[in-house]
C-alpha cells in the first residue's frame, strides 16, 4: 500500500479506493487478529460485516454471474 499511495499516477485512485476503508468478509472476518493487523499493515480502516460468511457467498454468486456473461467467457 505505502508503494501505492507514493506513485503520483495512481496515488488518487488509491486515496478513493481507500477512503472509506477496507471491508472484510469470509472467515477472516471472524477473527479479531486478523482485523487488528490489517489496520496496522494498511494504515485504513478495516471494517466487518455483519454476516461475514453470507457476504462472502454472496460476493461469489455474483461475481460467478458476471463471469458467465463476459463475453470472453463464451
């Protein structure tokens, strides 16, 4: 991340990428420890969801969905 936001060609992109922070799903959500060092290896915000092992099936579905209507799919 820190070589990211020095790089001037992509420091905005990462800035908005970053500024509400970073949402963390799946099985990892669950575990305290793993939040707490993201937060001091990324120097953002870590938040998790509510139903993290939901969400992550969720995500998957539709990204699944998305891939199966790409057109390079085909």
């Amino acid at each position: 991340m820190r070589k990211l936001r020095r790089r001037p060609a992509v420091r905005p992109l990462v800035t908005a990428a970053l500024a509400r922070g970073v949402v963390v799903v799946g099985d990892g959500a669950t575990r305290p420890d793993l939040t707490a060092h993201l937060v001091a290896a990324l120097g953002v915000p870590v938040h998790r969801v509510a139903a993290p092992r939901t969400a992550a099936l969720t995500g998957t579905s539709l990204a699944a969905v998305a891939a199966s209507r790409h057109p390079a799919g085909s």
